[in-house]
C-alpha cells in the first residue's frame, strides 16, 4: 500500500490510492506540528495564528501537489484535470488536509499519458 509512495508518475489502484490519502494526511500533520513547535513555542505567537498558518500549508501543499502528479504524467494540457487540481485548492480552503488531498489521490489513479518522441 505504501510501496512507492514519493513516485508521482505511478499509476495506483484504489487501495494504492487510499494509503497515498493517509500518508499525505500524515505529511500535513507532521507539518502542522513543525508549524505550530516554531511559531507557537519559539517564536510565542498566538494560537490564531498558529492554527491559520497550518491551514495555510494545507492550502499550498494540496494544489502543489497535485500539480505535480499532473506533471509527472503529462497531462497538464487536459483540462478536466487542471480543474481537479484547482479543486483540491478549493477543498483544502474549506476542509483543510482532510478534503484537499481526496483530488490528489484520485489524481494518482489516473494512468499516465507517454510523450510521443518526433
């Protein structure tokens, strides 16, 4: 299930799928954490702004992300994909990690298209 879990260009089935949707909730986690150890304590900043800054992450990571699986299996000209993309930006806006990183998985799930060499 995590067996290759930082190749982007994989295509994964639906239990490869669901184990990629935790480990990228855990990398949120883990990054919330960092976020919230360096502002929060070292720095003393409030809980607001701790809370928003994590959210913050979640709202850049999840997009950042999925640009880059589209990337990795060229289709960045297709457009339904640059709107699941988009939509991933959207739900992590909303829901944070937890709906941001459903588009990123079904992404992973999307066979990748061959560059024809001319």
């Amino acid at each position: 299930m995590f067996k290759d879990l930082f190749k982007l260009e994989k295509q994964r089935t639906a239990k490869e799928a669901l184990g990629y949707y935790i480990a990228c909730l855990l990398l949120i986690v883990i990054s919330s954490v960092v976020i919230a150890l360096v502002f929060g304590f070292v720095l003393g900043a409030s809980a607001d702004l701790v809370f928003r800054l994590s959210w913050f992450a979640a709202v850049i990571i999840c997009p950042l992300l999925s640009y880059k699986i589209l990337s990795k299996k060229n289709l960045k000209m297709n457009t339904l994909y640059i709107v699941i993309c988009i939509s991933s930006g959207i739900g992590a806006l909303w829901l944070g990690g937890f709906l941001g990183f459903i588009p990123v998985a079904y992404l992973t799930t999307v066979p990748r298209i061959p560059l024809l060499d001319r």
